[in-house]
C-alpha cells in the first residue's frame, strides 16, 4: 500500500493520537486550545486526493505525505482506499478556473462559523461514528467535533477544490502580485479584480468586487464587508507592499491568481 486515495472529506492531523484528540480520557473532550481551536487538524484532505504511505501507525492511522502539503502528515486509513500511483492533485484536481462558480461558493459561505484549520465547511459527520462522543455533545462541540465552518484561507480552498495554496504563508506568492506600494486605500480600490486576494502571514481576505470583500475571522465567522473601509482599517495596522518579503512585517500584499 505505497499511496492512499481519499474518498470522502478527511481530516488530516499533525499528531497520530487522534483518540486523544477525539475523545480523550473520557471519550468526550476535544484536544482544543485556549481559544477553542482544534490545533492539531492540519486541514480537511478533498475527495481524490493522493498520499503517500510513509508508515503504518497504531490502530488504523497512517503517517503519510503528499505533492502539495508540507510537513508529517497523519491519515485515518478507514476514509481513504489503497492505490498505487501519484499524482500531482494541483494539476489533475482542478482542470479550468471558472470565477463566477468559484465567486458564487465563495458568497453561499457567508455566514458560516469560522473554524480552525476547516477548509469543508459541511463538516465531516463520519467522526461522530469512528470517533464516537461518550456523551451528547451541545451544538457548539457538535461542530468543532466534526469541523463545521471554514477558516480564512478554507475558503478559497473549498471553492477551489484544493487549487490554491491551503495556507497564507503560500498565498502571499500565488500568482502575481498587484503594484500598491505607496497607495491609498481609494487608489487600491480602483485596482482590484474578483478574486484578488489581500494576504499577509496568517490572514487572507477575497475580494468579491470594488465593493466588497469577504473573510473568515474568528468570533464573527465568514462575513462580508466593505471593500474600502476594510482596507481603511487594515492601513491603520499594516503598509502595502508590491512582493511579500518575509522580513514584511506589518505589511501586506495584493494577489492575482485569475487572469493574471
């Protein structure tokens, strides 16, 4: 079994304990933090998806790892099926850019919670029956249980199937980057195109049109806001540079992936 093919929405963990994770000593906890987020989940793997089996772990879990996610990966074997080649899921999981599709699933997510390494909004409801709550859990667990909601950079993930990068820290070079430096807010405005992402280091906004933007933040869930206020507040905090440099701090990027 040298690759797995996934079969259905899969969380993939950054620990191989995923009973501890799932359930704890009583069966009933989730491993969260002290904001509530469920740190060890990486993110949500898409149907299709191919990994590499790097070695079998305790019960049914995989240590695995993939073309387009860094990292020691780790994998429920039970929502996947064996395989025997690779492929690269960037090139072969999505075949054409259609931006008014990806624009109307990106819109059908406002007003999702914001969930912590989600890129499935749905949520993925199998965990209620391999990882089983020992207790009726309130909607609130019920959610982070089985990872409803979606956080900021899920968003583009979802809507593209797994084209994008699944993390800012990739996004701030995805496509081309649009010549903001030394701009205002109003002259930014005027730059924008739908689906030019706003990004920095742990945070990315999808802009919808001139006038709008649309974000997953924590506490508000996936919202949408005035494109030009947005960026009025994020001047007060942050400066627009042309290319992200990793020494950037307190700046941002704009980039353009469709059409660029």
């Amino acid at each position: 079994m040298p690759f797995v093919k996934v079969l259905f929405p899969t969380p993939i963990l950054n620990t191989e304990n995923f009973e501890d994770v799932f359930g704890g000593l009583d069966g009933s906890t989730l491993a969260l933090d002290m904001k509530g987020h469920l740190r060890a989940l990486e993110f949500t793997a898409l149907p299709g998806m191919i990994f590499k089996v790097e070695k079998k772990c305790q019960n049914f879990i995989l240590q695995v790892s993939c073309l387009f996610y860094p990292g020691t990966l780790y994998i429920d074997s039970r929502f996947t099926n064996p395989c025997n080649e690779e492929m690269d899921f960037l090139k072969h999981g999505f075949l054409e850019i259609k931006e008014k599709e990806i624009l109307s699933k990106i819109e059908q997510m406002i007003g999702l919670d914001y969930c912590w390494g989600s890129n499935y909004s749905q949520g993925i409801d199998q965990m209620l029956f391999l990882y089983a709550p020992q207790k009726k859990l309130d909607d609130s667990m019920l959610k982070k249980w089985t990872m409803s909601g979606i956080d900021c950079s899920g968003i583009l993930y979802e809507a593209t199937n797994g084209y994008t990068p699944r993390n800012t820290s990739k996004l701030v070079f995805f496509g081309q980057g649009v010549t903001i430096e030394n701009k205002s807010p109003e002259e930014i405005v005027d730059l924008l195109r739908p689906l030019d992402l706003i990004v920095w280091k742990g945070h990315v906004i999808v802009v919808q049109n001139k006038t709008f933007v649309i974000e997953s933040v924590e506490e508000k869930g996936v919202v949408k806001t005035s494109c030009l206020k947005k960026l009025k507040e994020i001047f007060s905090q942050r400066k627009g540079v042309n290319e992200w440099n990793d020494q950037d701090f307190k700046k941002f990027v704009i980039r353009r992936w469709i059409n660029a």
